[in-house]
C-alpha cells in the first residue's frame, strides 16, 4: 500500500481505542480493548492491532498521535489532550457538531464545538463518579445485570424514581434502599438515568447544549441514557455508530494534518 497513514491512540481509563486512517480520512481500521493495568503496553497492542487489520506496518504511518490520560506512555507518539481529540473527530464525521456529550468510563465531558472543528468551550467531571460509566457499572452490580440489560429494561420505565443524591456512593445507598421500599426495578432505572441526565445538564449550563448534539463514549451505548438526555434537555442527540472511538478518530485527524 501506498500513500499517507496516520494512527490515533486514545488511552482511557476503562478502555483503550486506536483508529488508522488513511490521507482522505477514510477509517482504515479500529480497535477498543480493555485498557487492563498497563497503559504503556495497551497503548502499543491497540496500535499494532489497528495497524495490522489496516494491512500496514509501523513504517507506513506518517505520525501517530496519542490523547486520553494515559497518552504520554506511548514511545514516538505526540500527546494531544483529549477534548481536543473527541472534537475533532466528532467534527470530521459530522461536520455541524456544535455540542458533545461525552460520558466515558470514570469521567464526563460537555465540548462546544465551533465550525472547524476546534474547542470553543468545555466542562468536565474527572473528579466523582457520579455521572461516569462507573455510576451505571454500579448500578448494574446491584440489580446483578448486564449494561446490556439494564440499558433495555430502563427504557420501560414510566414513572422514574427520584434519586437525589449527587455523590455515586451515597445514591447506592439511596437505590438500595427504594428498592426495599418495593420500587420496580424498570423505575429504579429510570430514576438513574435521570439523575445522570440531570448531572450532566447542570455541568454543560456554563457551555451551553448547540445543536447538532453528539453523544460519545461507552455509555452512549446506553439508549436509556440517551433518551434522559433528550428529555432533559429537550434536544435530539445523535449517536455515532462506534461512539467509543472519537478520541482516537480525532487524534489520527490531528496527526494527519501534523498540527
């Protein structure tokens, strides 16, 4: 093969993500594993994964840049911050993105976005698990269901429960105990996708919700979540097809442009 490839490596805490792409921003190949203990090492077995499934060999890539927390581990690769990243490839496959959600495995993101695709604004939670991946992971582990299932059985919910604590720790203990109380399971659910909803809209205020809205990230999986957003902020948000992958799309974008 011929021509210009880059590749984009994004590092998260939960989940490790690498996109190559070719010089018309064609997606070659992508990758999402656990990111596991080592972050250096996941970083290298994305790439090299990504690359093979390309039909590449390291000596084809152009540059190959790095986002998420754990960019700095990767050898030979320029670290980018990773709301610069998640814009980015969210501007490259929707090119009138004004807003991403994104909600990743133990952190929250809210990215204006402006129409080159470059940061105007943002707000993060990286702090508190509430209103991550990690709240649903334990709200999952009490009612003993998949992500999967959860996701589904929410979307029965009619009349969601108030759950009003703020802290993941404290709602825990809040949902065990409304669900001694006797409230269906469906509700209850309900009642945390809300909450979660909720969080994030009081966390964009100072951003502000333009559309086009994109959701990224792990739990844009979760169609429940989605609809709490919807409702919440009373706006359509659109779900890329492999919404895990933007960071590293953006990155591999970046690294294309050698900017």
């Amino acid at each position: 093969m011929t021509g210009v490839f880059t590749a984009g490596v994004d590092i998260g805490s939960a989940t490790t993500k690498a996109v190559v792409l070719d010089a018309e921003k064609n997606i070659l190949s992508s990758v999402v594993k656990s990111t596991g203990k080592s972050v250096a090492d996941i970083g290298v077995a994305v790439i090299d994964e990504a690359i093979s499934q390309a039909g590449l060999v390291m000596a084809d890539l152009y540059q190959v840049v790095s986002t998420g927390y754990g960019r700095y581990s990767v050898e030979g690769a320029r670290a980018i911050p990773e709301i610069i990243c998640h814009a980015m490839g969210a501007y490259t496959l929707f090119p009138d993105v004004r807003t991403v959600i994104d909600i990743g495995g133990q952190d929250s993101k809210i990215i204006s976005v402006i129409e080159d695709g470059q940061v105007n604004d943002f707000a993060m939670n990286d702090k508190c698990a509430a209103g991550t991946g990690r709240y649903l992971e334990m709200v999952a582990g009490i009612f003993d269901l998949s992500l999967t299932e959860m996701s589904n059985l929410s979307l029965n919910s009619r009349n969601p429960c108030d759950i009003s604590s703020t802290c993941a720790v404290f709602a825990e203990t809040e949902i065990i105990g409304l669900r001694a109380r006797g409230e269906k399971v469906e509700e209850l659910l309900g009642g945390v996708n809300k909450a979660l909803a909720y969080r994030l809209a009081i966390m964009g205020q100072s951003v502000g919700f333009r559309d086009k809205i994109i959701f990224t990230g792990g739990v844009a999986y979760n169609r429940g979540v989605r609809k709490a957003l919807e409702e919440r902020l009373k706006k359509d948000i659109l779900v890329p097809p492999n919404p895990q992958i933007m960071g590293a799309l953006g990155a591999a974008v970046l690294a294309l442009y050698g900017q």
